[in-house]
C-alpha cells in the first residue's frame, strides 16, 4: 500500500495495515521468556528486568518458569555438558514460535571456561541461536539491545514465501536431538543440522589447489 | 547412562506393604524458579510432607580448581568473580589473601581500607539481594526484590566507577589494588551510604513484623547450635542459630580490629532469624562503611616490591579464609616453586552450608522448601565452582 495514502488515512482515523505487519507487531512486542538462569549472566537477566532497566517497556517482563509458556529462551551462562542435555530438553517443550538469544561469552563459546573438561563450546551446537550477546557478563543494556535486535528480526520476516519462519513450515523441525551421555563425551558432540564446525580454508605458500609448487 | 530424569516416580512407603500408602518421589530442579540457579533436589513426599531429600550438584561444575592448576597466579584472579558471582570482591580479597600468605607480601593501608569498603558494600547488596529473592520465592513478587535491586545498582555504579566492571571485577591485587579510587568516589560513596539507612527502614517496616513472613518463616527450617556446628556451616546461618563465629573477629584478617561493629546473633536458628541476622548484619556494614570512608589514609596502593610478571612464591602451603557474604570462604594453595600452583583448591561456604538442607527440610511441607533454601543463600557458581 502506498505510504502516503497510508498516512492520509491516518489523518481520518483509519489504520490501514497488512495481516503480516500485524501479526509480526503482535509477536514481537509480546516475547516472553523463558524464567532459566543458568550462572553469572542470569543476574545480568534480573537486573535488566528490575526497576532501572525495566525490560517490561519492551514488552518481555513476562518471565514464565514454564517451557510451555516462554517464546523466548535467555541462555544466561555456561552450560556444563551435565546441563547441556537439560537445556535442549526445554528448548525442544518450548512451544513454536521460539527464539533463542544465547547470553555472554559461555553460552556462546565457552567463554572463559572453554578449556574446561565438562563445559560444552557453546549452546548453538545443539540449538539454533537467533542473537548472540558477547560479553562476560554482557550489561543490562546489551540484553535490551539483543532483544531489540530480535525484535526488528521478526518484524522483518515474512509469513508466506520461502523465507518465512520455521513455525510456518510443515516440514522444518521443531525438535532437536537431546544429547546423551557417551563413553566420553556427550553423544552427539554436536547436531549437525544445526551446527558445523567452521572451515578454515588453509593454502600453504606457493601451492596451488593441485599441491604442485 | 541415560540423561532422561523421571520428575517424578512412586514409590512404595515401606517395601512389602503396599496397602499403607505411597510416596511420591519428585525432580525439584535444575530448572526451578526457586532453586537459585542450576540445582536439583530429589525429594520424596509423603502427601505434601517431606520424607527424603537429596541434593544433585554438578549443574554448573566449571572446572574453576583445574583451570586454576593451569594458570598463573594472577590468571586465577578473574577465574575467582566468577565463584559466587554475587560477591566478586570478597572472593578477590580471599584468594589475594591466600597469595600473601604463600608468598609474604605485606598490604599498604590505603588498599587495606579499600577492601574493607568494597567489601562490606559487597555484603551489603548480598544480604539485600538475597533478602528480595527469599521474599520472591515465598510469593512476593517483586516489590522487595525490586527495592533490593535499585539499591544494588547504586553499588554497582560505585564498582563500575572503580573497576570498569559491574559485576566481575577484577580488582584485587597481590599486595593491594589495581586502580586507586577515581576522584570524587569516596563522597559518592558517602552519599551512597548515607541513602542506605532509609532503604532499610523501609524494608524492616516493609517485611520484618509482615504476618505472611512470619507465618512462613518462624519455626520453619530450625538448625540447632550442636548440629550447625557439626556440620561446619558458616556466616549468617550459623550466627542465625546462636553461635558466636565471625572471621571478621575470630580472624582479624586486613585492619578489622580497627572498626567497632557488633556481631546480630540469632536465637531460634529458624529461617526468620537467619533473615532478620542478616538485616541486622546490614545495619553492622554500615556503621564499618561510614567509619572506612572517613579514615581512609592517602598513600599507595599497591605494594612496590610486589612483582606481578613472572611471580613465583616460595615452595610452600597457605590457608586464608575471610568472612564472605555467604559464609566462610577459603582458598587453600600450594606452591612448587612454579609460576602457576601446584594445588588450589577453594572452601566454598554455599556447599557447606547446603549440606545441611535435608535435615532442615524433613518433616515440612513441599512449599517450605524453596523459603529454606533461600534463607541458605547459595550461589551454585560456588557450591559446584
């Protein structure tokens, strides 16, 4: 529809709007998540819920203990392979449309623990993760910004097409593999669906794509 | 083994009898609202009454003693703000103490007062935070919490202002600080401390006669002196069931003999005394804050012979304890000679003093549990590490 016509029709006190700008506006003012803290970034979580930073303005003040309730799943600190099953095992009870924001550094990578024997590197191995936030822990403000960013990713996706969200595709997965413990590790060490471990694309000096000099 | 936990399980009451009723065995966590981060409890019911309960650690096992093997000295220091996240100064404080110790650093008394500030601002927002979510779990939602947080975030503004850092900060030296006070903060503390009484007022007016508290917490949870000694528990759950032990006295570690506070004891050992001994403890930081802020000398804040690149104490063992928020933290070393310890090994009060969550929890009801376990204040950063 034409902007300006749009606005004409303002001044006479008609909205117009599309089914999607309105079911997007709906959704994306209305993220609740999920009540999970896991370490450090969970009181990062609180505190940007509390009076001063006040996530209620953004519509996400409604923290659900309950899976089955939550849009939005706050993956606040590190996930220790003991947890890790746990953490999919939610996400998977979480009703679609659901997004993830992976919180600080941990949940993202490992984060200062990587090294650890019992820390996974990084929740996007089993889940997918909409937003991520660096930082150790990220402030308030950068939790507001993470949402704020998904905020805007919603509005922007379409509701037919081939782009649109994975809860409007029959066949896309809702569901993810929940690790278990193996002889060694967690099996699988990651979901390949989700998670592929990055290709460094190595060429030595002097060598082409054939190996010769 | 399998990952998959029943949540809950029945089971018979006393094996062979299966007409005399049944228990029912429930998964209280790792994900709970009330269990203050990744904790789980077996709990085995009768009714709404409480049979059995078994605690499961591990949910955020970080491998803190192993890395800490691994790393410098120093490398360990960020390692410690994430211990008990609420507290990362007292934490920095008690594994720089352990350091001096190991390797003989003496402290100039500018930082020595610095620690003190910092710290007794730390356990003040502890014990308010902790306070807001115990009322939280019993069905507050929200005011106390709130009002906790807000004077929370004015002490965050002073470690900010300070360290760079709100919450992981970094701070401690060994052998003083990093960074001398910015100009201007001691008067923003000041008036920081100055703002406090009234919060509290508020907050005693708000809570301590409230009918509901009371209700949910006296006679509730009761610890008694013989068995709260015997199991080694410390700081306020201790004091809450009368036993005279603070290491800020017991100790005197930094200058803590220079400051007059008194020590709030409790009576009953139940989850009201451990709360009120905590609001009580608040009142003490207080009085020591307002004395640090207007003693504190000028001078350095580090000491200068102490060497911070390639630091290597002397082959040797040392033990330091403080008194942090929680109770008595630990860090116990030895050193080989190397650059990074042979053993590290931290005496977490959260986990010693969850040990004696079933015995607190028997005979209760199921809804009393999260209020016990709040009163506990644990932060599984520290109980798992």
């Amino acid at each position: 529809m034409d902007e300006n016509l749009k606005s004409e029709l303002r001044k006479q006190g008609i909205v117009a709007t599309t089914l999607q700008e309105l079911y997007n506006w709906g959704r994306k003012n209305s993220l609740w998540p999920l009540n999970f803290g896991l370490a450090c970034c969970a009181i990062e979580m609180i505190a940007a819920s509390m009076a001063r930073y006040d996530m209620a303005r953004f519509g996400a003040e409604v923290f659900r203990p309950s899976p089955r309730q939550a849009d939005l799943m706050i993956v606040a600190g590190t996930v220790t392979k003991k947890m890790a099953p746990q953490v999919v095992r939610l996400y998977n009870q979480m009703a679609e449309p659901k997004y993830v924001i992976s919180m600080g550094a941990c949940a993202i990578s490992g984060g200062p623990f990587k090294q650890g024997y019992n820390v996974l590197k990084g929740i996007d191995r089993y889940i997918p993760v909409d937003v991520y936030i660096p930082g150790c822990p990220p402030r308030p403000e950068a939790l507001i910004d993470a949402l704020m960013t998904l905020q805007k990713m919603i509005d922007r996706q379409p509701l037919t097409g081939p782009d649109r969200p994975r809860h409007l595709q029959a066949d896309a997965p809702s569901e993810f593999i929940v690790p278990e413990f193996g002889a060694h590790d967690l099996d699988p060490s990651q979901n390949p669906e989700v998670w592929q471990a990055p290709l460094v694309n190595i060429s030595l000096a002097g060598t082409d794509d054939a190996g010769n000099d | 083994m399998s990952t998959a936990t029943e949540a809950i399980r029945i089971i018979p009451k006393s094996p062979g009898a299966n007409d005399e009723g049944q228990w029912l065995e429930v998964s209280m966590g790792p994900q709970h609202p009330s269990t203050h981060g990744v904790f789980r409890m077996d709990v085995v019911l009768d009714g709404e009454r409480i049979v059995k309960l078994k605690p499961v650690f591990g949910y955020l096992h970080r491998n803190h003693e192993k890395i800490a093997e691994n790393e410098s000295y120093l490398g360990s220091m960020p390692y410690t703000d994430r211990l008990d996240y609420f507290c990362s100064l007292t934490n920095n404080w008690a594994y720089a103490l352990a350091v001096e110790k190991l390797a003989g650093i003496q402290v100039p008394e500018r930082a020595e007062y610095i620690r003190i500030i910092t710290a007794e601002l730390t356990r003040f927002q502890n014990h308010a935070c902790l306070i807001g979510f115990l009322t939280q779990d019993m069905g507050a939602s929200g005011t106390p919490l709130m009002y906790a947080f807000r004077e929370r975030e004015k002490i965050l503004d002073l470690f900010e202002s300070l360290t760079g850092a709100r919450m992981m900060c970094n701070y401690m030296r060994f052998g003083g600080c990093r960074v001398d006070l910015p100009a201007g903060w001691i008067e923003q503390a000041r008036a920081a401390v100055a703002s406090f009484p009234r919060f509290l007022d508020e907050f005693e007016q708000l809570l301590a006669s409230n009918e509901i508290l009371m209700a949910r917490t006296q006679g509730v949870g009761v610890l008694s002196k013989e068995f709260a000694v015997n199991a080694g528990v410390s700081g306020p759950v201790l004091r809450a069931s009368g036993v005279n032990y603070d290491v800020r006295k017991a100790d005197k570690y930094g200058i803590y003999d220079r400051f007059a506070f008194k020590i709030p004891l409790g009576e009953h050992g139940d989850t009201y005394d451990r709360y009120m001994v905590r609001l009580l403890e608040m009142r003490e930081s207080l009085k020591i804050l307002e004395l640090a802020l207007r003693d504190i000398p000028a001078g350095p804040i580090v000491d200068p012979k102490t060497k911070i690149r390639g630091f290597r104490p002397k082959p040797g063992e040392a033990y330091a304890h403080i008194e942090a928020p929680k109770g008595d933290l630990g860090f116990y070393l030895i050193s080989d000679g190397s650059s990074n310890p042979y053993r590290y090994r931290v005496r977490p009060p959260s986990l010693v003093n969850l040990t004696v969550l079933e015995e607190l929890c028997i005979g209760h009801n199921v809804a009393d549990v999260v209020v016990i376990l709040g009163s506990i204040d644990i932060v599984m950063g520290e109980v798992d590490r």
